[in-house]
C-alpha cells in the first residue's frame, strides 16, 4: 500500500485508516505492557493471516486525515477544551453505564433522520445495536461551518469526533518545512477524528471547511465509551460463541480473537430466507441463537429439508470451500441471530479449520444419498 501522488496532492489510502483503525481498537481492549512488542506482534499476524504486506513504511503515510479546533474563539459547546488528555484511560470491563451520565443533544425528527442517514455508512458504527446507535444519535450535535473555518489543527488535543452530512473539507498535513500541504478532501460524505481520540495523541492533520457545510459532533469521552464499550463486548459476545463451535477449537487463541472481531450480527424473522440455492457464496453464518432450517431443491422440483441448525453450529462454508455456487437454501425458524464472516475473512482466518470443512463433504453427500437415493454434487449443505 502506497500514497498516491495526482497533480501534486498526496492521497492517504483508505485501507491505512482503518487497519490503524484496528489496531488502535485492539490495543486499548487488550492493554499489552509494551506497546512496540505489541505492534510488532500485531501487524506481523496481520500480515501472516493475509498472507500480504498491507502497511508498508513511508514517512509521507504516515499520518492520516485526522482534526484538531476552530480557528475563531470557540463558543458554546466548543469553548471548554482540555489541555491534556494523554493520560486518560477507559476500561471497558469496569465501565458500569451509568444512564445519567449519558450525552443527550435535543434534536427534531428532521435533524435525527438527517443524522441518521448520514452516520449508517460510518465504518465505525456499522457493528453497534440498536441501541447503541440510539446513543451515537443521542450524544451527537450538529455544527454548522462557513468557507475557511478551521474545524481542527494539527498538534492540538483531540476533543471531538465529526461526521459530514454536507460540504466540501480539506486535509492539510504540514511539510518538514513547516509549509501546509493538502493531503485530501472530503466531499459532502465521510468523517474524521477519530484517531486522536483513540490514541490519545495530538491532532495529526488540519482540516478546513472548503464551502459552506454542515458537521456532526460527538466528544471524546462517549466517543470512546460508546465504541470501546462496542469492541468489547462484541468480541466478547463471540469469542463465548466460537467455543461452542467444535470445529473451531483448533484456532490458537489469537486466531479466536481475530474471528471474533471479524464476524458481524445478522439478524432474521420466521420463516425469512438468510440463503438463497444457486447463489454465489459471500460467506458463512454461526448460528447464536435460534434455528437454522436447510433445504435443497429436488429432482421433482420441490423443496426438500435436509438438515436443520442449531445455536452453536454453521452453514454456508462448503460453498466457499468448493467455490462453487449455493447447493441449498436456508430459513430461520422463529426468530434467529446469527454470526456472518465474509468470504475475504474466511480465507484469512479459517485456513487450520480447512481440512475439517473438506472432510465433512463426504458426510453432505451421504446424507443427500439417504434422501434423493443417488449420490449428488453438493457445495453448500448444513
């Protein structure tokens, strides 16, 4: 991965944001002594699991879009800024949420549903509950911006996290001369902030507002509270699963964790079909809770059951592992939450667990042999 240099600006990839994105998450659950042994354990896993270099040194990628303050007196909810907060730390296990203490900005149904369309596409959100992205909504405000306001500069103390609903932002990072240069520009989407919050560390970038534009803001401290909070019991959440999953007690703990941060919650209705035959594959699910009902379209041309799921088991990997198309469908019976890993997750993090996934084919196609009384090609049966 590289910086990408187009009439003399220099772009900072988007995939540098979020693996940073991810090791900071990671860092701040797990707390190592040593936070240098920690990286280097970090990204050489990383580079092991996917079997590619994705951070490469480069001293002009090093930092990314980030934030920093207003450059006229700020008012209002801006006027209080900390001097320091390189000392602040947030321990997820201990933290008992108090309902009191939560940030709550009044907002009309017009401003809540303006936010709300433009935070769904926020990476950062995209694993919350309900009603954790009830809190994000709640603990955001809104902060209109005029041509040339500064919204935060380099080197100051991170103090809140924005989301773009409209305008045009531009990202300036300072040279080894001291000179501003423009390293990207948001355009009426996107959000910044986040890493110094995270970190801990001063604002890595300046960011300006291009044209007139609308932000949303949300502090530091349920910043942090709402997505470590997250990051917490997620992983928590499905590490609990993967033990119940015999096929996966052959992971290292490491690689457990890794899992459990991949996988993201689906939900389905009675009756609602989660896989469709003849589909291409895009991953695989771990029943959480519920019942997983699996069917296969007979010679006849109706649909049979096959097999049905329960918590703690899996379906859709043989059409990743065979990469051939869906051999069967799947309904939730009743209510069901379940586990997705994509397909590029499954093939970074399930490769000790191959073998066993190819072995049991045999025992797929023995269980069609029962019902249809021939053998069949399967790529997707649970």
């Amino acid at each position: 991965m590289s910086c990408q240099r187009n009439a003399g600006k220099i772009t900072v990839p988007e995939d540098l944001r979020n693996i940073l994105l991810e090791f900071t998450i990671s860092y701040l659950l797990e707390q190592p002594g040593d936070i240098i042994d920690y990286a280097v354990e970090f990204f050489t896993r990383l580079r092991d699991n996917r079997q590619t270099m994705l951070i490469q040194s480069n001293a002009t990628c090093s930092s990314t879009p980030d934030e920093s303050v207003e450059e006229e007196p700020p008012v209002g909810r801006f006027a209080i800024r900390r001097k320091s907060v390189f000392a602040e730390t947030y321990d997820p296990e201990e933290d008992e949420e108090d309902e009191g203490a939560k940030m709550v900005y009044p907002k009309s149904d017009e401003q809540r549903q303006r936010l709300s369309e433009s935070v769904k596409n926020i990476l950062l959100f995209r694993a919350l509950d309900k009603e954790q992205m009830a809190d994000v909504l709640d603990a955001m405000f809104e902060k209109n911006v005029e041509p040339g306001d500064y919204i935060i500069r380099q080197g100051d103390d991170g103090d809140n996290f924005y989301v773009i609903e409209r305008g045009k932002f531009e990202v300036y990072v300072k040279d080894p001369s001291g000179k501003d240069m423009l390293i990207h520009t948001y355009d009426n989407g996107g959000a910044f902030g986040e890493l110094a919050l995270l970190y801990n560390m001063p604002r890595a970038a300046t960011i300006k507002a291009f044209t007139k534009g609308t932000l949303w803001a949300m502090d530091r401290q349920t910043f942090r509270r709402i997505l470590l909070k997250s990051a917490y019991k997620k992983r928590k959440m499905y590490e609990n699963l993967i033990n119940k999953v015999p096929m996966l007690k052959s992971l290292e703990t490491y690689e457990r964790m890794n899992l459990a941060d991949a996988l993201a919650p689906k939900h389905f209705s009675d009756g609602e079909q989660i896989i469709r035959q003849g589909d291409m594959a895009d991953g695989m699910y771990f029943v959480e809770d519920g019942l997983v009902r699996i069917t296969i379209i007979g010679e006849n041309g109706r649909e049979v059951e096959i097999n049905r799921v329960p918590a703690g088991g899996y379906l859709g990997e043989l059409a990743l592992v065979t990469h051939k198309p869906r051999a069967a469908s799947a309904y939730a019976v009743g209510n069901v939450k379940l586990a997705f890993l994509d397909v590029e997750a499954f093939e970074r993090l399930l490769g000790p667990c191959m073998e066993l996934m190819k072995r049991n084919i045999d025992d797929y196609e023995d269980q069609l042999i029962k019902i249809f009384g021939s053998k069949t090609d399967i790529s997707d049966i649970r």
